[in-house]
C-alpha cells in the first residue's frame, strides 16, 4: 500500500485483559475467542519481571497514570517504540517514550 509505513503493533497481556474487560462490559455477548480472533496482526506480549520494574517507575512521574497506562508505556520502551493513547495528559509528562496523541 502506497504511503502507508510498515508498523509493527504490540500489546501487553495487561493492556489485552483491559481491552477485554472493557469490550465484554459494553457487550456481554462478545466472547474473548471473538475478540482475540480479531487481533490479527497484533503481537501479544507477556508481562514479566523486567516490564513490571519498568511499570513501577513510570509511577513515580506521576499518579495519574494507571497500571495499564504504565504497562503501556513499559512496552514501549522495551520495545524501543512509541505509543498511541488518546489521553492527552501523557503528552504533556516527561516521559522516555515517544507519545502520539490518536485524538488531537
């Protein structure tokens, strides 16, 4: 596909039961067999003792960031990526990741 970078798109196992508790609380019927189906292309990765170190100090940048927010941002950096949020207060902190806002 012309103008279109080749992107590589990650989620932690943390970020997928946030996806999944969210999406089976607005929709009862979707089963998390459904929802994984429709992951395609997207890499699923465990949550371990290095990305659980990396997700406490971002607490410490601010309180404002849940545990999902900073297990987002731990892959990031472990991955040496970016993340998309549409929370626009990660784009104001000082973080060590880069941080593109999906809702300007």
């Amino acid at each position: 596909m012309e103008g279109v970078a080749n992107v590589r798109v990650a989620l932690s196992w943390v970020n997928w039961c946030e996806v999944l508790t969210r999406t089976q609380r607005d929709n009862p019927e979707a089963t998390a067999e459904e929802l994984t189906s429709a992951l395609a292309g997207v890499e699923l990765v465990p949550f371990g003792p290095a990305a659980a170190q990396l997700a406490a100090g971002y607490a410490q940048v601010t309180r404002a960031l849940s545990l999902g927010d900073r297990a987002c941002l731990a892959l990031a950096k472990m991955m040496d990526g970016s993340v998309w949020t549409a929370d626009r207060v990660w784009a104001q902190l000082e973080l060590d990741v880069p941080v593109t806002l999906i809702r300007p």
